[in-house]
C-alpha cells in the first residue's frame, strides 16, 4: 500500500467507525476491524482492538442519545448482564479460535445482519 494512503487508513477509518457507531450503534466495530487489519494488526488483535475503539465511541454515543431522550437507561439496563457474561466469553475464546475461522464467523454474522436488514 502506498504511504501516502496509508496515512490516511486510521483518520479516515475512524471517521467512518464514529459515524457508523453513531448511526447504528456498536455496529461501528465491522468498519473498525478492517481498518485495523489495515493497519498492520493480524486478525485476532484488530478484532480485541476493536472493542477498544468501540467502547468509548460507544459510551459517547449512548451519552448523546440518553441526553437528547432517544434512550432510557432503563430499556436497556435488562440486557447489561448478560451481555458482559457474553463479553467475558467472547475475550476468553478470542485467541483459541484459528484466524480462518474468526474471519469465517465475522462475515457470516455481517451477511446475516444484512440479509436480515435488507428483508424487514
């Protein structure tokens, strides 16, 4: 890759993940795994890494929407539990999953999510 594209990976990448965050919640994390492969980062660390970009961008987000009144902390205070049990596992089994499969997986999850989207 030239460098002078290279520079401009990670800000323009970031942009897009915001924006994305923003718009679709922690969906912003699928825009942030490529731009971190991008990067130079091998399979299994852009998918840890991007759950450090997507927190804060995802604690920024949820501060907007719970100000503004789109949100009420408690619609989503029920799903706060089991999500961190989901997280914890998700971490755990991380770096026991070959790379192959870690990328078989994320894209089967993107094209269900955007089968699912394009038929409601």
């Amino acid at each position: 890759m030239k460098a002078g594209l290279k520079k401009w990976i990670l800000p323009l990448g970031g942009v897009l993940t915001g924006f994305l965050n923003g718009l679709f919640g922690a969906g912003g994390g699928m825009s942030a795994v490529p731009v971190l492969k991008a990067s130079g980062l091998d399979t299994n660390s852009a998918h840890a890494n991007s759950v450090a970009v997507i927190v804060p961008l995802s604690a920024f987000s949820a501060t907007l929407y719970l100000l503004n009144g789109t949100v009420k902390f408690s619609d989503a205070l029920p799903y706060i539990p089991s999500g961190l049990i989901g997280s914890a596992v998700g971490a755990f089994l991380l770096h026991r999953i070959p790379s192959k499969w870690l990328r078989r997986i994320f894209g089967g999850f993107v094209l269900w999510a955007g089968v699912r989207l394009l038929l409601k």
